[in-house]
C-alpha cells in the first residue's frame, strides 16, 4: 500500500538511464514512493551487456545490445561518467565495454536500486488510466511466458527502454539481391569472419568509423561509403565512397557513379525508434525522419540522464511547473522552423550537439539543482577536436581531472 501522497513512477527498462531515474526516486521517499523498474532480460546495463549471440535470446527476445567484442568507449570515462559517481581512477581514460558494465553495475549496488528491479518483465503496453484520478496502466508480462499479462496502474511512467537496437535498413534498390554476406552493424561482434574480403560499409557514424578501423587490418580491402567530408587518414586498405544509391548482383554503385564488387556489405546505418508501448508518448511535432530521430543523439549519455531525470523528478514533485501542452508544443515548432531555416534536416533535429551544454544547463536551473561541471563539455571538445585530427589514435589519450586541491596548487580556476 503506498502512503497517499506519494507518487508511484514506474521505469521501463534498466539501462544506464532506468538505473538513473531509479536512484534518483529512490532518494526521494517523501515525495515517491519506492521506484518499480521492469526490465525485460536478466540483468541491469542494457547496451553495455554484450553477447556474441546476434538474432534472438534463448527466451526467444530479440537480442537487445549492439556492442562488439572488441569496443572501447568513444567519449573518456571522465565525460562518461554520472556527476555524482566517478569511473574507477585506475581505468584508463577510454574503456573496453566490460569495463562500463562493471560500472553501472557498481552503480546499482552503490545506490541499492537492484531491490527496485522485476527482472525479466516486458513492459507490453502503456496506455492512459481512465477514471478522474489520471495515471498510466502498464501491462507487463514475463519474458519466458508472454501468455500471462499483468497492469498496473502508476501515476508516472519514465521510458528508459533505448534506442539502439531496431536496425535501420535503408531502401536502395537491389539491396536485397546481394548475393554475399549482409548485416546490419548490430550483428557484428568481431573481424575474423571477414578476413581476406572486401566489404563495403555504409554510413560513417561512431560504428561505421569504429568497424572499418576493426576490419582493415584482415580485410583484403574495405570501402567506407558516406555523405560526410573525407575521413582523415585511413588504413592504406581503406578507401572512401560517396552514399550508395544501387546495388547490382555483388557491385554497390555509389552516387558518383563509382562502382565496387563486394563479398560483404555491413549496413551501419543507424536504428530505428519505433515506439514500441502504445500510448507511451504521443508523437510530437519533432517526430520526424525514420529511425531514431526522436530520441536525442550527439550527447554525453550518462550525464545527459542525470539531468533528464532530475528535472523529469522535479517536474513529478511539482517543484517546477511546466508551461501547457500547448505552449510546449508551439516552442518545439518554432524550434524546428528554426533548425530547417538554418538548413538542418528535419531528421536532424534530436541530433544536440553544441546544444546539449545549454539544454542541459537550462534543466538544472528550471529543476533547481547543480549544473553540470564546466570540465565535462572541455573534455567532450577536447575529444571530438582530437577525434577528428585522427580518429585511428585518439583514444590512446589519457585525461585526468584535477581535484580542487591540485587547481588550487596550480592557481588556476577550474571553471575558467
Ligand atoms: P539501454 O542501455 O539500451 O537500456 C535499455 C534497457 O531497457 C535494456 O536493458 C532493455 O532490456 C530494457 N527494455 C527495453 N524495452 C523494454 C520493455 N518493453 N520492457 C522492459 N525492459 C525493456 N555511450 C557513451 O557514453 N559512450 C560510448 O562510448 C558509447 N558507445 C556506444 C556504442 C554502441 C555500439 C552503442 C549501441 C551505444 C553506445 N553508447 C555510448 C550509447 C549508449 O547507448 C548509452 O551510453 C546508454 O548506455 C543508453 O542507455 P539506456 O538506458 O538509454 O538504454
């Protein structure tokens, strides 16, 4: 029985994000009750939980994570890290995946949110409570038996299910004629299966750049097919193509009218966000483009939740009042307008970027807790600057963070 008063928020999902909001509840019992956090696999860190399963689990759910055996974080864990929990010193600055595993797991016990946790419960559907009294009924089920289903009725639902995990494959006509190996980069785990071919990527992103870095040491040959400016110095076995626009037996044609025979064609091009809880979030203006676009991307993710949630807690406890629907939804059209005015994609417009330092800092104060820390938009800077000088190497960089006692022997301002 909850005290009245209190209200009840469920989370789906118990990623770095659902982990997150379930700490940041839990600390608040004179305004929540305790959190209920559904998560549908086994065990807490989402994304970070790799396996070298690919299609489904053994309980028959699709495999949820995208991390390769091989993958070091691209952004240090001196920018990864919750404001309020550091990475382990000792760690270098930019980690294999096990290592932000074991972090967020640490972060669990540290801040007792396992007890919060229904493990292997899917969350089926959402939708709005009828009745005078509001709320949201969710419908859960196991995740060996969906036969059996369960609702529940919360005063608030914070999403924190992810969205990296749906492949986006694109339409080029003929793609599904190609008669060698195609995968999406959720798929791959590692090289060795692509020793001595050519494989041909599509899309430059953290995953297209990461893969082809991966491969060209044992593939015969790799060809990186983007939109974006060229890359700077590659692998000698690597060459640059504009966008693919046809595929022909085992020849990808790009835009320029080059053409390359591939054995192996790796789509990385993204996800797709497809609101999986009916009547979770209705769509809004912003909701555009086909995968991904409506979740925010370009950002420091653990840092990022940490904001969300603390004004999403704030908003809850009623010690910030949001404007109407209306008034919201007009700003966000003017804020679109004024992102394709600029010449932005509309399916752009989540991409935050330089905008993360001010949308972040506008939550603190509207939420009326601490700012991030000047440091950590420095080193995401410092980061991207280095990343684009050569992306081969630039995570062999070690940061450190000084303490207010070394910026005081230094005599410098440590927000300057
Ligand atoms: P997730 O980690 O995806 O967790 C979502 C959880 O929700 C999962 O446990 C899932 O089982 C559960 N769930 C989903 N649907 C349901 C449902 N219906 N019912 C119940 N449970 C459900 N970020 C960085 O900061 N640094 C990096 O270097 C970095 N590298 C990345 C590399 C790759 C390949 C990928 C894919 C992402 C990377 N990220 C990186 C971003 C990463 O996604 C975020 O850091 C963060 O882990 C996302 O957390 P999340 O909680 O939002 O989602």
């Amino acid at each position: 029985m909850t005290a009245p008063g209190k209200l009840r928020v469920v989370v789906i999902g118990a990623g770095a994000a659902g982990l997150c909001a379930a700490r940041h509840i839990a600390a608040c019992p004179e305004s929540f009750a305790p959190p209920v956090v559904f998560e549908a696999s086994g065990r807490v860190g989402g994304t970070w939980v790799y396996t070298e399963e690919t299609g489904q689990s053994p309980d028959g759910l699709p495999i949820h994570s995208s991390m390769y055996r091989d993958l070091r974080t691209n952004l240090p864990k001196e920018v990864m890290a919750f404001p309020d929990f550091p990475f382990d010193p000792s760690l270098p600055s930019f980690l294999h995946h096990s290592d932000v595993l074991a972090y967020l797991e640490s972060y669990a016990d540290h801040f007792c949110v396992r007890e919060h946790i229904r493990f292997s419960w899917l969350v089926d559907a959402v939708s709005p409570a009828e009745g005078p009294e509001g709320g949201w009924d969710v419908t859960t089920c196991r995740a060996q038996d969906r036969t059996v289903q369960v609702t529940e009725r919360f005063d608030a639902v914070i999403v924190c299910s992810g969205h990296y995990s749906d492949p986006f494959i694109p339409a080029i006509p003929g793609l599904e004629t190609f008669p060698g190996r195609l995968l999406h980069s959720h798929e791959y785990r590692g090289p060795e299966p692509f020793a001595g071919r050519t494989v041909v990527l599509l899309g430059a992103g953290p995953s297209g750049v990461d893969l082809t870095l991966q491969l060209a040491p044992v593939a015969q040959r790799v060809i990186l097919s983007h939109r974006q400016p060229p890359l700077p110095p590659l692998p000698g076995n690597v060459l640059q193509a504009m966008p693919a626009v046809a595929v022909a037996g085992d020849t990808v044609q790009f835009g320029d009218g080059a053409e390359h025979r591939a054995d192996v064609l790796i789509l990385c091009t993204g996800y797709r966000y497809p609101l999986p809880l009916p009547g979770a979030r209705p769509p809004g203006p912003a909701d555009h483009g086909p995968h991904g676009d409506a979740a925010v991307s370009q950002i420091c993710p653990f840092p990022h939740f940490h904001c969300q949630l603390l004004f999403c807690l704030a908003v809850l406890r009623g010690a910030c009042r949001l404007p109407s629907a209306a008034a919201r939804q007009a700003a966000a059209e003017g804020e679109l307008r004024q992102h394709l005015a600029a010449g932005g994609a509309p399916r752009h417009f989540h991409q935050l970027g330089r905008r993360q330092w001010g949308y972040c800092q506008e939550l603190a104060r509207l939420g009326g807790f601490e700012p991030l820390p000047p440091v950590v938009r420095k080193l995401y800077e410092a980061t991207q600057a280095s990343r684009r000088q050569d992306v081969s190497s630039y995570r062999s960089l070690n940061y450190r963070v000084l303490s207010a006692e070394e910026w005081a022997l230094v005599g410098a301002d440590p927000g300057g």
